[in-house]
C-alpha cells in the first residue's frame, strides 16, 4: 500500500524533485510513518469540487506519481518540510481507511523509459519542445535555460511539471501511457500556446 497525498494544485512527475511543508495533523502521521518505512509517498490531484469534502477523503485522479522523501526537516511544532523525489507512475485500485490518512492500493505504471528507435524519436521530440519554448520565455523577457546534460526523459518530466500549466493539463500529459506520448502531448500543448500567444488581442470596444 503507498500513502496518498492529494493535493489540488500538484503534479509529480518521474526523477523531478519536489518541495513540500507538511502542516495538516493527518499528513504528519503520513510522513512520520513513511520515514520510519520506505519513505514512500504518492502524489495525487484533487478533482475540481474537492472543497466541501477536503477534510475527508474528496474524489481523486487515479493515477498519480511515487516519490521518494530524498530530504526531511522537522520542526519544533511537528510540522516538516520535506523534498520529494518523483519514482514511478502508479494507478489507485482502491483506498484502505485504516489510517488516519488516505492509503492507496495501487498498480506501478510503465512506460516511463525508451529505448531503441524511440530514443531517437525522443530526442526529436526534445528538440521540438525546446523549440518552442524560445518564443513562449522570450515574451515574458527571460531565455532558455535546459541544460544540455540532462536526459531527455528528464527534460520532458521537468518541464511537465515547472511549467506554467494548468493542473489539470499536467495530470493529462501524467496520464499518457508512453514517454514518447507525453512528450509529444507537451509538444502539443506548448505549440498551441505559442499560436495563441501570436494572435492579437480581440477588440473589447463597446
């Protein structure tokens, strides 16, 4: 069983770290008992509406990320701030109550890695990706930054989940079964944006 942290703005992605306060009591067992295990801890996205039932257990996606607590700080007043190592792709079967906080039967997810020919389809991909971006950070008066030793896979995760990107969108392109999907739907999304950043202004005149 993997403990759930849900959250309504928050998506892990594989290898892409994550810093995290924890404050909520319930989510201080979480992390209490997960450092004296495996440090394990899944991430998960809230569905829209969560609100009336957030102190309760309000409807999640099923498919989340595994990640690794890498660093822990705790504090006098039992709160931590602890950094999050995304692992690995899982899909909730069903939840366990017996714990305070929310426990998840899950399934580990593949598709994370490539190889052979999608290697090179990957890259291709990257170099799309990268692409694009130059237009999107030149507008708000930054530069590109990706440094060229990063793997592929790593790029493509790191900028799923950094980028300015509604919630729900990260959880769709976390969703895609296959790498090389996802990075072809990041693709996707980054040239829509640059399209729409390109098109004037509509006339608000009265």
């Amino acid at each position: 069983m993997l403990p759930l942290f849900p959250l309504p703005n928050v998506v892990l992605f594989p290898g892409v770290f994550l810093p995290l306060h924890i404050f909520e009591p319930r989510y201080r067992v979480m992390t209490e008992e997960a450092l004296a295990g495996d440090r394990m801890i899944g991430m998960t996205l809230l569905k829209p509406g969560f609100e009336a039932e957030y102190e309760g257990r309000p409807p999640i996606y099923a498919v989340g990320c595994a990640g690794l607590i890498t660093h822990a700080e705790r504090l006098p007043d039992g709160r931590f701030n602890i950094v999050l190592q995304g692992v690995e792709r899982f899909r909730v079967r069903e939840e366990d109550d017996s714990r305070p906080y929310r426990l998840g039967i899950v399934d580990h997810l593949g598709g994370d890695t490539v190889s052979g020919s999608g290697t090179d389809a990957l890259r291709s991909l990257r170099e799309r990706i990268e692409h694009l971006l130059v237009p999107l950070v030149e507008r708000v008066g930054s530069e590109l930054n990706v440094p060229p030793t990063m793997s592929d896979a790593d790029v493509v995760h790191a900028l799923a989940q950094y980028l300015d990107l509604a919630p729900i969108e990260k959880q769709a392109l976390l969703e895609c079964d296959t790498l090389l999907a996802r990075a072809a739907a990041l693709a996707d999304l980054l040239e829509m944006r640059v399209i729409t950043a390109g098109k004037p202004m509509p006339n608000s005149s009265h």
